[in-house]
C-alpha cells in the first residue's frame, strides 16, 4: 500500500482522481489568485505568528519533498488571528519548485507563477486531538504559503540548503534542530486567503490557506540545491532528480479569495 502517486505523467496530478476522487471536488488547492478580483473584508486582522519558542526536530526527503518537522506538544508556536477563529500549531513545513529554470510555486498569481513555494503546515490543537484528525476536518488545517522568486541569496535558506544533502535519498532524515522559520518571512505579512485542500494526496477539503503576497529571494544557486534531492531510495540502482514537485491551479469554483482591507 502507501502512496504510489507522484509528479510524473504515469502517477501525477492528472491522475490523482483515480485513486482520490475528491481530486474534482469543489475545494480544491492550490488556485490561480487574480488580485484584483479578491474582495476585501473588514473583518479580517493581521496574521500573528508566534514562533519564538519553536522547536524543528529534523529535516527528511518524503519522496515528494523536503520537510522540516517540529515538536507540536508545545502549544506555543502558532499562527492566529486573520481568518482563524483558533490559534492553530506548526507542525512542519516544506517546499514545492520547479525544475532548471522553470517556475515550480503551486499557487499562481494573475496567471504568473514563482520558483518555490514554501508552505508551513498548521492544525487546529483547540478543536482535534491530533495532527491526522484535523487534516481530515473542514477547519484542521492552516497552510501560510510563501512564495520564493529567483534574485540574491537568501542568507538564512542557506541553512536548509546546506542540509539537503544529509537527506538525499527517499526516506532519508536526520537532526534538524534550533530552525526559527520566521527567518523565512518577507516583510510584509500582507495575505490573500480562501478555504482549500491538501495540494497532495489524500487532497482533504480541510485548509484554511494563507498565501502571503510579498515573495521572499533566493538564489538559483540555493535552488539548484533542491533539484540535487533524489525520489529514489539509496538501494536503487536508477536515480530521479526530485523537481516539478508542484501540482497546478484548481478550479475555483465560485470560492471568494479575501484580502486585508488596506
Ligand atoms: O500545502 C500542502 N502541501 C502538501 O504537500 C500537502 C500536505 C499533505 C500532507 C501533510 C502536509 C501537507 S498540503
Ligand atoms: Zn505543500
């Protein structure tokens, strides 16, 4: 068992339905985001973030991606306020990007997509009991979406960068502690959001997403790096590079996409 679904044209996102058919469901994500179509409502706040106490444990290669997970017993590190009627915990995060020069972000804006996205993933700890029983739930989950664009290295990517190669092969991990990802943040925390899914399988309708406008920069360097991960495990003798890891805009399906009221 376990998930034989992929990126690539045998297994990839065209196909995802045959095995999740809520695949074709009406909240699914990622979307294309048409700014100037979003509607703005007055009762939507800031975002607040509250990772000063965060804890990453380790870094590891999924096979779909690279992710940084966090010791979610500590209900301190959590993103609130916005749309969120709960604080809801960090639990991990990770990246989507592209292949040699190609865009990779899953959400797209006005059409036009960005290198990477990078998504840090939130439960709702003050409704479900665990990380697996809110991602199946209608207001489980809270993904914060950044988008990375290719310009000057970004110095604190760096750190995760320089890690990859510990976790090059599938199933790989390894220690990964004292990461702050608020080193990861644009400036602005200015924010478009819209009640979506997983962007892969099992593609639960439960995500409250919160994309931020204002990219971050990294450089191609930095990226080329994510490109270096393998989706086969160490024993294998064939080696596939990990990149187009990024499924492509949903239909929006009447969904209203809100923003800050400026
Ligand atoms: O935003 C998302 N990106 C992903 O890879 C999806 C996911 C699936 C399972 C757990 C956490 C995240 S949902
Ligand atoms: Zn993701």
């Amino acid at each position: 068992t376990g998930d034989h679904w992929g990126y690539g044209i045998e297994d990839g996102p065209s196909v995802w339905h045959k095995t999740y058919p809520i695949a074709q469901g009406n909240r699914q994500s990622p979307i294309d985001i048409v700014p100037h179509q979003a509607s703005c409502d007055p009762s939507l706040g800031p975002i607040v973030l509250n990772y000063d106490h965060c804890t990453s444990m380790n870094i590891a290669n999924n096979g779909h991606s690279v992710i940084v997970e966090f010791d979610d017993t500590d209900d301190r590190v959590v993103i609130q306020g916005g749309p969120l009627d709960n604080p809801y915990k960090l639990k991990q995060f990770h990246f989507h990007w592209g292949g040699k020069g190609c865009h990779g972000s899953e959400h797209t804006v006005a059409g036009n997509s960005y290198a990477s996205e990078l998504h840090l993933v939130h439960w709702n700890a003050v409704k479900y009991g665990t990380f697996e029983e809110a991602a199946t739930a209608p207001d489980g989950l809270a993904v914060l979406g950044i988008f990375l664009e290719t310009g000057d290295d970004h110095r604190w990517l760096n750190m995760i960068t320089d890690a990859l190669y510990m976790v090059k092969f599938k199933g790989s991990v390894t220690d990964f502690e004292g990461f702050n990802p608020m080193c990861l943040l644009p400036s602005s925390l200015d924010y478009w959001t819209y009640l979506g899914s997983l962007t892969t399988p099992p593609l639960y309708e439960s995500v409250v997403w919160i994309i931020l406008r204002e990219p971050i920069m990294v450089s191609e360097k930095q990226l080329s790096k994510f490109r270096m991960l393998l989706l086969t495990e160490e024993e294998e003798d064939q080696r596939i590079h990990m990149e187009n890891n990024f499924r492509p805009p949903q239909p929006l399906n009447g969904r209203k996409v809100l923003n800050l009221c400026v």
